[in-house]
C-alpha cells in the first residue's frame, strides 16, 4: 500500500512537470513544481469534500496516530467545570468559542460576523498604549498591553453565572474604485464596535483589531523555512529600491525564554505553533496548558468573579486544565495539515496569470517558493521545496488596511504577507468566500485593491490591467 501511495505521487508528479514547459519554473526554487504547493506533503486526491483536513502525503500510516489524535483535540468541545469528564472541562470561564474548529472552519478559515445568529468565527483583540512599567512589561512578553479590566480580547461567552464581556457589531462603510477599462469595484472597510459591555468602561486609550481565523494547512511547512532565508529576504530599509521593505516581527519565545522571529497570526506575532496553539487554548477557549498555564484563560485582575470560579486542572492533565501530551498531538495534527495541490498549472490563462502576478509585482511579497530547513522531529517536512507564496515578513500596507493595534515591532499599517496555496478552494472549505485579516474582502480582485503602501504600486498596476490580463490573474490565484 505505501508503495502504491509513493508510486502514484511520483508518476502524477512526472505527467504535470511533462506538462510545464521549462520557462514557467525561472522564477522559482530548484527543480520545485509549483502543482505539488507543499512539496511531498501535499495532498494530491481528487474531489475530496475536506481538502484542507487531509495529513500530510508523505505521512505513514504508522505515524498517523498521533495526527487523529491531534485533530480530536482540535474539534473537542470543552465543557465547563466541574465535570465528570476531566479531559475535556475548563472552558473559559470567559471564552470565544468551545472548539479550534468553531473558528478554522473545517481547517479552513473563519469570516466576519454575518449578522447576530451567525457562529462566530473571528475575534476582537483589544490593547491600550504600553506607557506605563508595568504595561511595558506586559508588551514585552505578550507584544501588547491588554485593556486594564478586559484584557487582550473581548470574551463574547462566559459560563454560567458569569457576565459575558460584550458583542462585536460590525457595520460597512462602502467606497467604489473605477478600474482603467471603466470597471467599477465596490469595497466595504467594517468599523467596530462593542455593544452590552459586560464590566463597565473600557480604558479611554483602547485599540482594537478584528481578525478572522486564517487557514491551518501548511503551517509545520511555514514554521520549518530558514530564518537565514527570511533574514535574506527582509530588507527593512529597502536597500534595493525596490520600493518594498518586509520586516520580521522579533517576538517573545516563552519556551526558549528570548526573542525570536515571528511568523503566525496576521501580524506574525508568535513564533512557534506550540506557542500559537497554546495561546489559542488559552485566551480563546480558557484552557490552562504547559505553555499558558492560568485556568483562568484571560481574565484579569479586575475580574474577580472570574478568577474565583471552578477550574479544570487534574493530576491526569499534570495539574493543569490540558497536558503536555495533549498539547503535543495537538502540535503534530497542526504541522501536518497537508497543503492541496495546485490546479490547472499548465492551463494557458493560468500561465498567463503567473507573468502578471510577477510581472505586477506581487511575488515582491508572496515569495513564490522556498526550501524547508532538514528536520528529524518531522522527517515528512524535511527539505521539501514548497510553494506558499509568502516571505513571512511584515509590510506598510497602507492606512485602507492599517488598525492602531502593535504588536512587538508590528505597528498599526504592518501586515504579514498571508500565504496564498489553498486560496482557490477558501469557499469550497470554509462556505463562505472573505479574504485579508479582518475578511472585508468579499472576492480577490476587492482584496488586491485594498492593497496599499509598500504594495501600492502593485494594486495600480492591477487597476491598470486589461480585462484579459486580470481575468488571468485572478484564475492563477484561484488554480493555487
Ligand atoms: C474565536 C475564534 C478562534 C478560535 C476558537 C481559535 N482560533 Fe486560531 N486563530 C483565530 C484568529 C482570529 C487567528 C489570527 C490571530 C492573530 O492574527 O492574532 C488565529 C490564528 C491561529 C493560528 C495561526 C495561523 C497562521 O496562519 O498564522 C493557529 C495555528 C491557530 N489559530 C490555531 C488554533 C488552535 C489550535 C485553536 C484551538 C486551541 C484555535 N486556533 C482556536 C481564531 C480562532
Ligand atoms: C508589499 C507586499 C505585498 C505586495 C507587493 C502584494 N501583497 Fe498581497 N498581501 C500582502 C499582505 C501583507 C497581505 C495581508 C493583508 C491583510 O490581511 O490585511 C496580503 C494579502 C493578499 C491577499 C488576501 C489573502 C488572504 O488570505 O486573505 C491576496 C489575494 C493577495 N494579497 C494578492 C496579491 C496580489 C495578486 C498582488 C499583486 C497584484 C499582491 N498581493 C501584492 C502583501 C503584499
């Protein structure tokens, strides 16, 4: 059977490179074939009704065990506390959701909230200027200094007995852009607001920023580039002219106990997926784990309520609420989440696509490929030349997209440039069609004309495209 598994990646993998002429590959790593995204891990089946919740290709069936393992922490819906089932209480007390999988849509991504019975799949992170010494040393380990009474999101939920913290309103503001062929673009920008505060005033000085969930797939593949490679690629001062700096956001590693580069969440403000899974345990779900210990989840210390009420922490979870074996299969399910193969890379329309995408300058930014670092803990992600159309890096995109929410060395207008594989099949997996961090965009062409400073010139030459050349454009986006 494995032999089956390899024989038919390798002859599938001859009969697309048999169909690639050699120019297409200039602008890309070594001998890598843009098809396979996620170089041996990619899922290559056809037709599957759950594209993005496939492990890795190259994954075993012996090493599949932890992977199920993995992905029924991820869906486990957590229960309050106390409980007959000590696995699986601790919820909140405050909360955003019960599962992971409430928000990464079958490990798709989320979308804003579409009215008030809409599940929510997104959330509001909240922060005040660090100008005191004691929020700089918030700021220092966590990258911002939360609101004094809510902390660093808003809790929608909370168990029994306990107010929630309030609700997410979002209206549009709408504006039009006029394309050079006279075609005109609406685009809608949310502005937030919380309504039925649950514990008095915010602080006069809040910020916030209102992010949707971003896809899982990929991720052990992301974490495994080469810091060398993505310091070769920032260029902070833009020395090369090219009007395009990219910055890496240094964050607070809480295993190692330093700063290290940043690479998830919207604004690359964690570094590992341990520690990005763990905070998501913890200020999304309330659970207690090795890395974000407090069963309290992000109350803080004006919420007394909060702090007082039952928590779920077991001698079987090692005295916490989640154990270090359940965040380690947790860990594993998150890093082999394959990446879906690319379609139709050999069509005409979607070659033409790939030239304008170059040549309009987005592959500035969404570096088309790279090659994973040599890896023993996950040999399925060792080497591999992937396709994920991202340098990691932090850029000035403008104030259309800009919040005055920091985090670490990320300011306001700075973005991760967010990986485009798997972006063709967002609907299919998530049901709903919304792109960028806040999820405005309602299809890709409204996300490409959000696109401002470092990436402006990139968005006008778009506005300048014939019909021809942007029809080709979005189709290559979508093949990916
Ligand atoms: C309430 C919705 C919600 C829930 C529940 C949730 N997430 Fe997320 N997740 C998000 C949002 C929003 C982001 C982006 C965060 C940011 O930019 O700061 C994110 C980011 C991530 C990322 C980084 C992905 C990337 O491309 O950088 C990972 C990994 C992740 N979440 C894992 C989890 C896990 C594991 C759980 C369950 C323990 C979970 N999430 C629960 C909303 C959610
Ligand atoms: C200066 C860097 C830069 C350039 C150049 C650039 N982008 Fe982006 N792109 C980003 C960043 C950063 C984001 C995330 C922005 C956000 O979510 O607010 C993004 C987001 C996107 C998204 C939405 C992805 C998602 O998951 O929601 C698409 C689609 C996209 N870019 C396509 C393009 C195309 C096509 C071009 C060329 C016309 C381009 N970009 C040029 C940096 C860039």
């Amino acid at each position: 059977m494995a032999f089956a598994a390899v024989f038919k990646r390798h002859t599938l993998r001859a009969c697309l490179l048999a169909f690639l002429p050699a120019a297409a590959f200039s602008v890309y790593a070594a001998d890598g074939n843009p098809t396979l995204s996620g170089g041996d891990t990619t899922f290559t089946g056809a037709n599957s009704r759950a594209p993005f919740s496939q492990p890795a290709d190259n994954l075993s069936l012996k090493r599949r065990m932890d992977f199920v393992l993995g992905e029924a922490i991820f869906e486990k819906i957590w229960v309050p506390s106390p409980s007959s089932t000590t696995a699986s209480d601790g919820l909140g007390p405050l909360h955003n959701a019960r599962s992971c999988s409430q928000c990464h849509i079958n490990d798709g991504r989320g979308h804003p909230l579409n009215g008030n019975n809409d599940r929510l799949a997104s959330l509001l992170r909240l922060s005040v200027p660090a100008d005191t010494p004691e929020r700089q040393r918030e700021a220092q380990i966590n990258g911002l200094a939360g609101d004094p009474v809510y902390g660093s999101q808003l809790q929608p939920f909370a168990v029994a007995g306990l107010a929630p913290e309030g609700r997410v309103s979002l209206d549009y503001e709408y504006t039009s852009v006029e394309l050079a062929d006279g075609t005109v673009i609406e685009l809608r920008k949310p502005v937030v607001r919380v309504i039925q505060p649950g514990y008095g005033d915010f602080d006069p000085a809040l910020r916030s920023s209102f992010r949707i969930a971003p896809p899982m797939i990929g991720l052990g593949l992301l974490e495994q580039i080469p810091d060398t490679r993505l310091e070769a690629l920032a260029d902070p001062e833009d020395l090369d002219g090219d009007g395009i700096s990219g910055r890496i956001n240094r964050v607070y590693d809480r295993s190692r106990d330093r700063l290290n580069i940043g690479r998830f969440g919207w604004k690359a403000g964690q570094p590992t997926l341990a520690q990005q899974n763990a905070s998501a345990l913890n200020n999304d779900i309330g659970i207690g784990n090795p890395i974000y210990p407090a069963a309290s989840g992000n109350c803080t210390q004006q919420q007394s309520l909060c702090l007082a009420l039952p928590d779920g922490n077991t001698a079987q979870q090692g005295g916490l609420e989640a154990s270090a074996e359940m965040m380690r299969v947790l860990n594993y399910y998150t890093a082999l989440l394959a990446v879906p193969a690319a379609r139709e890379q050999a069509d005409p329309q979607v070659q033409l696509g790939r030239q304008v995408f170059m040549k309009a300058g987005c592959g500035g930014c969404h570096t088309p490929s790279h090659v994973t670092s040599r890896n023993t803990a996950f040999p399925e992600l060792d080497s591999q030349t992937i396709f994920p159309y991202t340098d990691l890096l932090l850029h000035d995109m403008g104030p259309g997209l800009a919040d005055e929410h920091d985090e670490f060395s990320a300011s306001g207008p700075e973005w991760r440039t967010a990986p485009l594989w798997g972006l063709g099949l967002t609907e299919r997996v998530a049901g709903t069609p919304y792109y960028l961090h806040d999820g405005r965009a309602r299809t890709l062409l409204e996300a490409i004309l959000w696109h401002g400073g470092e990436a402006k010139p990139a968005r006008d030459h778009l506005v300048q495209l014939d019909k021809t050349d942007r029809d080709a454009l979005i189709r290559f986006l979508e093949s990916l």
